[in-house]
C-alpha cells in the first residue's frame, strides 16, 4: 500500500492562489466529461487554461485553441494539470521538467485517481511542487466555501468573516 | 478532500462549527434560515453550467437549500462522511439510501430486529419497487452469508436497534458486505455519531432519523444519509447507477466524474430532484440548533436511561429489561465496543401481566409522555404491540423486540428520581386495577 497523500490547506490555498495559467494534458472536446467540467470551471474562476490532447489538437475546447504537445502552449504555464492515467504521467512530468526553466512551471497537479510516484520524486528533485490524486476544481471549490452548498463535508472550521469578492 | 486536516478539531467542536461559518455577506453569526425557493443565476452559461453539474451552486430548493447544506455538512462532518443527504424523514433517508443503486429485481439484506416502521417500508412499500428485502437474524453472521444472493446489493442494519437492547456486530458484518462486493448501510439513529462512529467500523453508507436526538426537542421531522466516500461502486456491476451513464444528465456517469462524491451528489442531483422528499430549511435550522448540544444531551439521557433500567430490573412488577448497558445484557460486550460513551436512552422492558399490563402502564404514567416517538428532552412511553408494531405478525413482533408485554421508554433529562417515581407508580397503579378487574 502506497504512502497516504498528504496535502495541507495552506499548501493547496498556496497553489491555487499562486498560478495564474494551467496546462490541462488530456482535456477532451466532449462536454460531458470530466476533463472539460474541470476546465470549464477554472475559466469560470479566472485562470487562463490551455488545453493539451494531440488527439483534439487544431480544435477549440470551451472557445480556446487545442495544442498537441506542453511545448506548444503559447506563453507561460505556471501548472500542468494531469487528466491522465498514471503510467502516462511519467513522460507528461519529464516534458514539464525538461520545459519547467522555458516555461516557468512551477506545479504539476495530477487528477484523482493518478499517481506516479517515481515521476513526482523526479519533478521535486527538479524544483517543481506535485500534488496528485486531487482535483483543483474540488479544491477551489472545498477552500471557497461551494464544496459545502452540496453537502460536502469540507473539514474547515473558521469563525472568521470569509471575504467576498467582486469580479 | 485534504485528508490533512481530517479531525483537525473536536467532536464537541464540530458539533457546533461544522458547515456553519459566519455568513459572509451580513456576517450573521448565527446560521441564516433561507426561506427561499429559487436562486438567481449570473448568466445563461452560468445557468447551463449548473445544470449540467459542472459548477457548485444553488438551482432550486428541492435539490438544495443554504440552510439544509449547512446541517448536511455538520452530519457528514459528526459522522467522518465525505457528504450527507439531508431530506423529509428518516423514511425518506432509507428511500434516498438505496434509490441510487436499486432497480426493479434487486435485493438487499437487513436485520429482523429494524424498527417497525423500517420493516413495514421495506417489507410492503419497497416491494411495490421491486425491491426485495431478505430479513434475518444478523446476531448470527452466517445466517447474513446465506442469505446473499447474486442479486443483493446491500446489507442494512440499525447500529443500536429501535426499541431496544440490541447491539449489531458493524465489524463483522462489513467484512461480509464487502466480501460479497456490497455496502453496509447502517441506521445510526439511536446511537447518534456521539455514541457510535459506523464509518469507523467498515460501514459504507448511515441513514438518520434526525427526528430523534440529532434535533433533540421533538420540534421536527428530517432525515439524512451519509456517505463515507470510501466504496468503490465500479469493483463490480452491481451498480450501474453510479457507474453507467446517467439518461438524465446526457449519458454522465457520477462515480467517473465525481469520485468520492458520486453518492452524495447522485442523491441530490437525482434523487431529490426526483423523489422531492426535500427538508424544509426551518427544520434543518432547529436540528441544527439541537445538535449544537449534542453531546451534553447523550452523556445526560445516558445517565439517566442506564439508572431507570437499574431501577426496572430491580422491580417486582418488572420481567425482565432490555438495555445493552445492564450486565444481563447478551449485547453487553458488543456495547462496550461499538457505544463506548453509552449504550443508548431507548429500551424496552417486559411487564409481569402481558398485553393489558403493558397497556395499562402507559396509560398510568403522569410525567412520561405516550406517543410514538424518541429522542425527545422529554421521557417517552409506548406500548409497541398496540402501536408502532401494530402492522407486524405476531412472530415479526417478538423477533423484533416487541412482544405483548413489552414496553418501550426513551428516557429523557428530567430529575432521573422523578422518572423513577413516575414508572413506579404507574406499575403499582396497572398491577392494582389489572387485580380489581381479575376480582
């Protein structure tokens, strides 16, 4: 049994309050699945995200361009988000390590339910903070309070007034 | 979920704080009753988003409500659930547990020894589902492995069972429940999450009638189901419900895109979208004032509850009294393992004189109230043969717990000698007119 993935809420807050673009390998076209409600989300929230599939490179994912590779992504990404199974993260993380100066990035995030270990200890050794088997979607959302409007159990207990804030 | 921060604070403090932060716009302190039906959207993409389920938010209160998400959260957090359900009643709850995974032809496994009223739903009314109920002596857990058929999809069992005494083995029936590839659903009403933590011991999924001691007063009727997060629905077929694309919401499948919150969000998105057995947000506000208190509530009907039983054992009039705290209980060694903090408030006790007896004692009482509830601040009487367990054959009765002769009390926080006195008179009083009648 692997080692539980221990991730604090200050860390987390840290991430999705630091990165302004995201590249997501393995966005798909298809609005009902996960990838694009993740996507369509995170455009809600204000990030800039790129989506990365080979397979849907040339087409337009929620009004943005697909490309096929992370080299490809016009301009910096502060965070790749994984939506791929485990054994194919190994070789997205060395794109990101290989492109992590040229780039900037500075996260790797991979999806619920991927995990490489290997992969993750290759990218920290390289400077770059992974979390995996989360979803920042369901982060923003648990440390914003909207996790809770659906009976989720967010585990943050604060009495302090939460700010408002006006887009 | 951060598994960080996973019991970063207290029972007693989630109790109070759970789901219930200052509101942010006012900075109400207290948690805000929204009245309110309906919710204003952004814009028309932000409307498609949250009815596709592709963003948090409130459409319509039937699917939810400020307030019900609020006490949803504070159960999911008592119980270590990763989400809660909260709906119209704990009947209600039991229909929501199931719906997302029952079709017409499935079947599950519960205890013979369910509240009456559980055993009527699920023997009458969830046939007309096609769902069919195998009741059995969960006391003996091979009895659970026979009657699994490959068409079972859950076992259901009462933590503490409704009326009284009798402790389930959680341990030992959620190894067989996963065995067979099968959630272990677990009624946790009489136990609360303070006495009894069912996620602890394997269980899947925990269904409430908060009508009871969550909301404490007797003020209103609700219900919840918790999921743990914990099971996998795709380890096998058995529940396409959650793994095969929704019609409903264009070919979704819930536990690929929402994992861990697949139950949960199916229960709202589908089941109360469609099923409307919604909570009205004014009593979600009054169990969530009641479980502020919890813990003080159950420490104090414990005491009180394991005194009267004492007091009843010792009674002439008395045959024998059911309670999982008393040495004599054959549940003893399970309460101390599953309710360390105390085995309950509810019990049963048999009067010398059966049927008429029983009757007569609930009628005698002055202090006890009787009616057909529990959970109450104030001392409850009922004579279950006569009433609660009044649709159930004679045998259903006595597996049940719910003899001719039997009474149940759920104690409440009264002066426990004021109980005493109470009960003590309206045995002498039945004894003596059951004796001018034998004249």
């Amino acid at each position: 049994m692997a080692e539980e993935l221990i991730y604090s809420d200050p860390q987390l807050r840290g991430i999705l309050g630091r990165v302004r673009t995201i590249a997501m390998v393995g966005a798909s076209p298809n609005w009902n699945r996960p990838s694009y409600f993740v996507m369509k989300y995170l455009l809600e929230k204000g990030y800039g995200v790129v989506p990365v599939n080979p397979r849907a490179a040339g087409q337009e994912i929620l009004g943005i361009p697909c490309v096929a590779t992370l080299a490809e992504v016009p301009g910096a990404i502060d965070m790749v988000d994984v939506f791929r199974a485990g054994e194919a993260a190994g070789a997205i993380v060395d794109e990101a390590i290989a492109l992590r100066e040229t780039k900037g990035i500075a996260v790797v995030w991979m999806q619920i339910g991927v995990r490489n270990d290997a992969a993750a200890a290759r990218a920290e050794a390289a400077g770059i903070e992974v979390v995996m088997d989360h979803c920042p979607k369901i982060e923003y959302g648990r440390l914003n309070s909207e996790l809770s409007w659906g009976g989720f159990n967010s585990r943050i207990i604060s009495s302090r007034r939460r700010k408002v804030h006006i887009r | 979920m951060s598994k960080t921060d996973k019991n970063q604070f207290g029972f007693e403090t989630r109790m109070i704080h759970a789901g219930t932060p200052p509101e942010p716009i006012t900075g109400a302190r207290q948690t805000p009753i929204f009245q309110n039906t309906s919710y204003v959207f952004h814009d028309a993409d932000h409307a498609a988003s949250l009815f596709n389920l592709q963003t948090f938010g409130f459409i319509y209160s039937r699917l939810t409500n400020p307030t019900v998400a609020a006490l949803e959260e504070r159960i999911a957090s008592l119980e270590n659930g990763r989400g809660a359900t909260c709906c119209a009643s704990g009947h209600a709850a039991q229909i929501l547990a199931f719906f997302p995974f029952m079709e017409p032809g499935d079947a599950f496994i519960a205890s013979n020894r369910l509240y009456g009223g559980s055993i009527t739903q699920f023997g009458k009314t969830f046939k007309k589902f096609g769902w069919q109920v195998h009741f059995v002596d969960v006391d003996d857990p091979e009895n659970v492995r026979q009657a699994l058929t490959p068409n079972c999809k859950a076992i259901f069992v009462e933590s503490l069972a409704n009326p009284g005494g009798v402790v389930s083995d959680l341990e030992t029936l959620a190894d067989i429940a996963h065995e067979a590839g099968v959630p272990l659903i677990v009624d946790n009403t009489m136990a609360t999450p303070y006495l009894c933590q069912p996620f602890e011991w394997g269980a899947d999924l925990v269904v409430h009638s908060m009508t009871k001691f969550l909301s404490g007063n007797g003020t209103s009727v609700g219900g919840c189901v918790v999921d743990s997060g914990t099971f996998d629905w795709s380890q096998n077929d058995k529940f396409a419900g959650l793994t095969e694309p929704e019609p409903a919401y264009h070919g979704l499948r819930f536990y690929e895109t929402f994992g861990d919150m697949a139950f949960t969000t199916h229960a709202h998105a589908v089941g109360l979208r469609d099923l409307g057995a919604t909570l009205a947000p004014m009593n979600a506000f009054q169990t969530l004032l009641g479980v502020e208190t919890l813990s003080l509530r159950m420490d104090r009907h414990c005491a009180n509850a394991l005194e009267v039983a004492h007091f009843l054992e010792g009674h002439d009039l008395v045959d024998w009294v059911s309670h999982a705290g008393l040495d004599s209980s054959p549940y003893r060694a399970l309460a101390k393992k599953y309710l360390p903090g105390g085995a309950g408030a509810v019990f049963t006790f048999g009067v010398k004189g059966g049927y008429e007896m029983g009757v007569k004692v609930v009628e005698s009482c002055e202090l006890f109230s009787h009616l057909a509830n529990i959970g109450d601040t104030r001392s409850l009487i009922l004579h279950p043969a006569s009433t609660t367990h009044r649709q159930l054959s004679d045998e259903q009765r006595t597996a049940a717990g719910a003899g001719p002769e039997v009474i149940r009390v759920s104690i409440g926080l009264e002066t426990v000698g004021d109980l005493l006195a109470d009960l003590d008179q309206a045995l002498q009083l039945a004894a003596k007119s059951g004796k001018h009648a034998a004249e």
